[in-house]
C-alpha cells in the first residue's frame, strides 16, 4: 500500500520544488489528495463546506509534535460539532508513525506520512537550523519548550525516539475555510510553535459565528 500523496493544485506557478513560496491568508489551498496511514483517501476538494485544520509536524517521535495531537485530540469533537475537521501530516513514513503516534493515541481525523516532503513543498514550509538554535537560545521561546516538553515526557509519556526526518523542520498550521480560502496561515518560528487553539477558536467565532 503506498502513501505518497497524490497532488493536484490550482497555482500553475507552484511546483513540487517550491519549498519556500508560502501560503498567503485569502488564497486559495492548494488541492491535494493522498492516503492516510490507515490507508484511507484524503482529498481536501472532499471537505468543501466544512472549515479544516491543516496541520504539518515534524518526525514522529517528536514529543511536542505528539503532545499536539493529543491536546487536539481533546478538542475534536467540540471543533466537529462547531464544524471543523483536523489533517495532520508528519515527515515520517507510515511505519515510524504507526509505532510513535498512532501508536500511542486514537486519533479520530487522518494522519498522514509524507516522507518525499510532497505536501511541505506544496505549503511552502521550511527547514532551518538557524531557528531551531534560536529555540535553545530566546528565553522565551526556551522555557515554552522546557514546560512542554515534561509536559509531553513526564505528563504523557511522549519521550522521543527514531529521528526520520529533519530534526530543523519547522512546523505549521493552515486554518481553511468551507470556501477552501486559507483564512489563517501559521508558519511556526521554532520546533512546537502551532497556531493557538485560543486563536483558532476565535477566528471561527469571528467568521462563522461559532461559540
């Protein structure tokens, strides 16, 4: 069974090359289609009428990656009932991603590997060692990843493991709305920085006027 997705957009400009031209709010997202790790089809065209959260990880024994997924776990079926639905894709190939997230957690959307960095390219995500040290150097950003990370180890569990894949792979998150514009675009500065749930729930307050 493969799991190299399957790609289709309407930017004629983008190709699969184009790691570094980002997503901009208020266009349109780029189509995709693809299988999941359960071997089921993801085809975004597929969610038309219903907001998405797209979100891109790292490798799958991340543990703030992993930490992530199970806080948006937690939320889901509240997101649902508001009328959202949740992508989350890893640089990880399936089996690596069977062992260290589905593994350790029931997640109730798609997960999704992308090993050849298909749809990374297609987001416009980036890798960057400069903001990956900037992460262990900015105090702020420092003590946010010391508190989530025992929150992930000694909360949860979630030590990490096998490294598959770029370890400077800066993660994202895409807010789509049932139009499939991209009404947030969240391109994280350093490894574990998604877009807020406190940010996602009010811009769907704001456009839809969800509680």
């Amino acid at each position: 069974m493969t799991t190299t997705p399957t790609l289709r957009t309407d930017r004629a400009s983008r190709s699969d090359t184009d790691e570094m031209t980002r997503i901009t709010e208020g266009e349109r997202a780029c189509a995709f289609r693809t299988m999941d790790i359960a071997g089921h089809v993801v085809d975004l065209a597929d969610y038309s009428g219903r907001h998405v959260l797209l979100s891109f990880f790292r490798f799958a024994s991340c543990p703030f990656c992993n930490l992530r997924v199970h806080r948006m776990i937690e939320r889901y079926a509240a997101y649902r009932d508001a009328g959202m639905e949740i992508i989350a894709v890893f640089e990880s190939p399936r089996e690596t991603m069977l062992q260290y997230v589905a593994g350790r957690m029931d997640a109730p959307f798609p997960l999704i590997a992308d090993p050849e960095d298909h749809l990374y390219r297609l987001f416009g995500l980036e890798k960057s060692w400069g903001k990956f040290a900037m992460a262990y150097l900015n105090p702020r950003t420092a003590a946010k990843r010391a508190r989530d990370a025992a929150a992930a180890g000694f909360g949860k569990g979630f030590w990490p493991g096998k490294i598959d894949a770029a370890p400077h792979r800066m993660p994202a998150d895409f807010l789509i709305g049932p139009d499939m514009v991209v009404r947030k675009a969240w391109y994280g500065t350093y490894p574990g920085d998604h877009l807020p749930f406190e940010m996602i729930e009010r811009l769907l307050s704001r456009v839809d006027g969800i509680a």
